[in-house]
C-alpha cells in the first residue's frame, strides 16, 4: 500500500532533479555564448555557435535546444542571450520548460 507512493516521490524527485541539471546547463550555455560575444569585434553569430558548442557535448540534460537554437541579441553596450528547451524526461510524459538568460557588458573602446 505505501509502496506505490514511495515511487511517485523517488520518481518525482528525479524528475525535479533532473530539471535543475538542465536549467543548469542552459545557463551555462548562454554564459558560454556571452562571453563569446561580448568580445570586442566579436563576429555576428559567435556566441550563438558556443552555446551550439557547449550544448553538444552537455549531454542530453536538455532537450529540444536546437528548435529555436540559442539566440544573442547585442546593442553597443549589452549582450544578452537566451537558451531554451525542455528538461529530459524520467516519468514518460514529464517534462518542464526550460528557459534561461545571460547578461554581459559588450567590450569597446570609450573615451
């Protein structure tokens, strides 16, 4: 009788788990992808293909990153980026969002 519910919390803390290891793995992609970018005469696209890099070889913690993909955004004086995707799943058909942000000042020359 108690059995059944001791494996909804095992499996339920698992999955809960298994939702920060990818929400981790976000952030560190997308700070991975601004420091990338926030280099001075930085070529468009370059943080988004570190992130794509770091995510690669992350392992499968997050899924479903490649669609949109990691996107940066820079103006003069910021870069953000963002990384989204879903956590892996443990219970079948569980599954959290995913989203994370990453800030940085963008390098230049000021007078």
């Amino acid at each position: 009788m108690v059995m059944p519910a001791i494996l909804v919390l095992l499996f339920g803390s698992i999955q809960v788990a298994a939702w920060f290891v990818a929400r981790a793995t976000a952030l560190n992609a997308a700070q991975s992808a601004v420091n990338a970018q926030r280099v001075h005469l930085a070529p468009p696209g370059a943080g988004e293909a570190r992130a794509v890099a770091f995510l690669t070889t992350a392992g499968d913690w997050l899924v479903g990153w490649e669609q949109p993909g990691p996107a940066c955004v820079t103006d003069t004086t910021e870069v953000t980026c963002t990384v989204t995707g879903r956590s892996l799943s443990v219970v079948p058909g569980v599954d959290f969002a995913v989203r994370q942000t990453a800030h940085g000042t963008a390098e230049r020359w000021t007078g």
